[in-house]
C-alpha cells in the first residue's frame, strides 16, 4: 500500500497477521499494544418489533456487526393474529452468543417493550448475563440506532469508565472552549505541535482519518509521542461515529491545553 493509503482484511481469531513497515516505530507497538488491553467490549442491541441492530463497541471503535429483521410490520400478522416474536429474539441473541467474550457488557436498547421480552431471553443465559444493562428512553432501532446509542447519556453511564466515554467528553469540552474563545485549546497539526512541545497538553484526540488531511506522518507521531512524553494522554477516535466528524473537521486532531500558551 502507499504511504497514508488504507485497505482492509478479515482475520479470522487465530489466524496469524505479518505487518511490515519501512521504519517501525515505539507509536505502532504502542497501538498494536493496547490493542490487546483489558479494555471493555460491549455488545449493544438497538431493537423494535421491526429490527435489531446489534454492533460492538472496543475502545473508541464502533462495529455495526448486522440488523436482524423480524418480519413483523405491526402489532398483528394476517388475520388479526399475534405474530410470534421467538424466532426473531432468538436470532438476535445466536448474533450476541456468536460474538461474545469473557468480559463482554450487554447493553439492550430501544423503543416499546421489545428490548424487554429480549433483556428477558439475555438473563437466562448463563454467560450474556454476567454482565447486562437495559437502557430506558432511548427510541431508536437498527444501525442507526446503534451508532446513536454511544451519545445517548443513559449508556454513558453505564459505560462511564469506557475509553469511548473519555473521548466524548474531550472532544465535547475543546468545542464548548472554542465556542467560548477560550484559548485553551489547539487544533491541527501544526498548533497541537507547538502545544506539545510546551508541555502544555492534557489530552489529545486523534481522527482515525487524519490522514486525509494531508499531514505529515512522522510529525504526527513525533507530536503524539511528546505529548505522552509530558504527561498527557492520546486517544484515537472513530471518524465514523460524530465525535470522530469532529474532531475530523478540526483537522484530524484537537488538544485540550492545561494553560494559555499566549496569556493575555
């Protein structure tokens, strides 16, 4: 691949994955690294009578992994019969038995009480129930719905010592800074740089497409390498999700400043 191009493969678990670079720096063993951390996964399901869309969240990452159609357009079938639900709920939970792993959070979601009867199914299962959550209020299904569940404050707080949670809240503080023109904040390449090299980086957000902004890769990893150098913290954000859209739009990456680098 050229430099800054991207392409991307299915491995199987198991499967053994070679990468070769030109020059293999610390930031690459470092993000391969955590990749392996015990951070939480969690399976979310947003779901109505119509559809079930089931992703999985792994950092700051989000996987719509696939909707699930019940083939119920109302609340009764042909002849004013009840349609029978079991099959679908059971569809969804072979999708949630199939990628689930030690550790792993349910979360159910959705509209009506269709997440209930399935949050049912998922607590007489000896393994999905060690660690699930129904969350109220939210009115959205399919992957539309999941992509919207990690906003939605009731899963924050469910998740709210996830990576992802983190992230908002950073990405959520340096827009508020800007809007107020506070000038403890830094955004592109070149003033993040600058931030760094101060000392005066708290956290720092990176749009996993940051590339697209033409930057230059060994300064990136320079600046990211110096600000965990000086004792701030680096993340990488999901540029599919909002918050990623972003931090995207401020030029790929954005620092949260412990002070004014220009006082007044």
């Amino acid at each position: 691949m050229s430099k800054a191009g991207s392409h991307s493969l299915l491995v199987s678990p198991g499967q053994e994955l070679t990468i070769r670079k030109e020059a293999w720096g610390p930031t690459q063993t470092r993000i391969l690294d955590e990749s392996r951390s015990s951070d939480r996964r969690f399976l979310l399901v947003a779901m109505d009578r119509r559809e079930a869309g089931v992703g999985l969240l792994v950092g700051s990452h989000l996987t719509v992994l696939t909707t699930v159609e019940s083939g119920a357009s109302g609340k009764q079938g042909a002849g004013g019969k009840e349609v029978d639900m079991q099959p679908y709920y059971r569809k969804v939970l072979e999708v949630l038995k199939g990628e689930w792993r030690q550790g792993d959070h349910v979360v159910l979601a959705g509209p009506g009480n269709t997440k209930m009867a399935m949050d049912n199914l998922v607590r007489k299962d000896p393994d999905l129930a060690k660690a699930a959550s129904l969350v109220e209020g939210f009115d959205l299904s399919g992957s539309d719905g999941v992509r919207a569940l990690v906003k939605f404050e009731g899963f924050r707080k469910v998740a709210g010592e996830s990576v992802l949670v983190e992230v908002q809240e950073a990405v959520e503080e340096a827009v508020k800074r800007i809007s107020r023109g506070e000038r403890r904040i830094a955004y592109t390449l070149p003033r993040v740089a600058e931030a760094a090299q101060a000392g005066a980086v708290e956290k720092c957000v990176v749009s996993d497409d940051v590339f697209s902004n033409n930057v230059d890769e060994n300064e990136l990893v320079r600046t990211l390498n110096t600000v965990e150098d000086k004792g701030g913290k680096v993340f990488l954000c999901d540029s599919s999700l909002e918050t990623g859209k972003q931090v995207s739009a401020l030029g790929g990456i954005v620092a949260l400043l412990r002070y004014d680098l220009q006082p007044r």
